[in-house]
C-alpha cells in the first residue's frame, strides 16, 4: 500500500443554496461521496482537508470560473488510481482530479 495524495476540485453548482445552510450540506454530500467511492476501492483514507473556492487564473470552461478545492490523503494500491481516476471523470460534482504520491509521514527522531 502507498499513500496517495489526491486533489479534487468540485463544481461550483455543488455549492448552490438549496435552503438554509445549503452550501455545506452539499459541500458535505459531495465529500461524503468521493469518500465513499475511494473507500470502495479498497483505500483507506487518512486526512480530508477543506480548502476555500478559488477563482481560476486559466478559465477552461466558460460555466465554471471558479472551484472548491478539497484534498485527501490516503493508502491504497496503485492499481487501484486508473478505476478511481475513471470513476471521478463521471461524477459531476468533480471538475478536476489529480493524484500524485504523498510523502512519508515523518516521526519524531529518538533521542
């Protein structure tokens, strides 16, 4: 097992209100699904870390100019990235995907 680093940028239609507190149950949602999706590919995650909505220096599709950035740091099989890889190219709520190798976790040297 090798521990993965992956970024996602959701859509900013996930974000939409849809009621009182709207934007993070659906923000939530969102992060609740892509978990799940790398959990059922046998990966165990380790960290989620939430990031602001950003504005695109470079705008590739005129509908989205901007979008939320959430990380997850997690171990699983490197056979495993092209299905993940493949499965987020289909859900909606992800604009942009991009894995690379997170590095080792430092420990604390022994004195």
């Amino acid at each position: 097992m090798k521990r993965y680093e992956g970024c996602f940028i959701l859509n900013p239609s996930v974000l939409a209100p849809t009621g009182k507190d709207g934007k993070e149950d659906g923000l939530k949602e969102a992060i609740d699904k892509i978990s799940a999706e790398i959990e059922a590919a046998g990966a165990k995650i380790e960290t989620v870390q939430k990031m602001d909505k950003k504005n695109f220096s470079r705008v590739a599709d005129k509908r989205h100019n901007a979008g939320y950035y959430v990380n997850f740091i997690f171990e699983g099989k490197p056979e495993s990235l092209p299905a993940l890889r493949s499965r987020f190219t289909l859900n909606t709520d992800v604009f942009r995907i991009l894995f690379t190798a997170a590095p080792p976790v430092k420990t604390p040297a022994a004195k």
